[in-house]
C-alpha cells in the first residue's frame, strides 16, 4: 500500500493528510477507533469520520473515495 499512498500524496498532497499510525505501538487508539483488520482506511472531514474500511485498495479506488469525501 506504501506505493499508493504514496502517488496519492504527491497527486492530492495540498487537499489531503495521509496519517499512518503503528496499531501494535498504539493499541489503546486501535481500540478506540474500532480498527479490526490492517490495513485499515478512514477518511475525515472537519474532524467528522466519513468512511472507513478494512482491506487493500487501489490508487483510483482511494482517489474516488476521497474525491467523494471532498464533494460532501
């Protein structure tokens, strides 16, 4: 996933933040964001959780679920 990541902050680097946090060093936060599978993907909105989903993805799935997010 670090590749795609990757190109999304190049591409989208001025609209977006991409966080990455260790949940074996952050179990208490894992737990508090309900985080059962890694990786795992959540996209906020002024502080609002508007999607959230377990699993790999492609460059343009990711890229549309943030452009969506971005539109509302």
């Amino acid at each position: 996933m670090a590749p795609v990541l990757s190109e999304l902050g190049t591409r989208l680097g001025d609209r977006i933040s991409i966080v990455e946090i260790d949940v074996d060093q952050h179990t208490d936060l894992a737990v508090k964001m309900k985080v059962m599978g890694v990786p795992t993907f959540m996209i906020y909105k002024n502080g609002r959780q508007l999607w959230s989903e377990a699993g790999t993805f492609t460059f343009e799935t990711l890229k549309k679920k943030l452009e969506d997010a971005e539109n509302q």
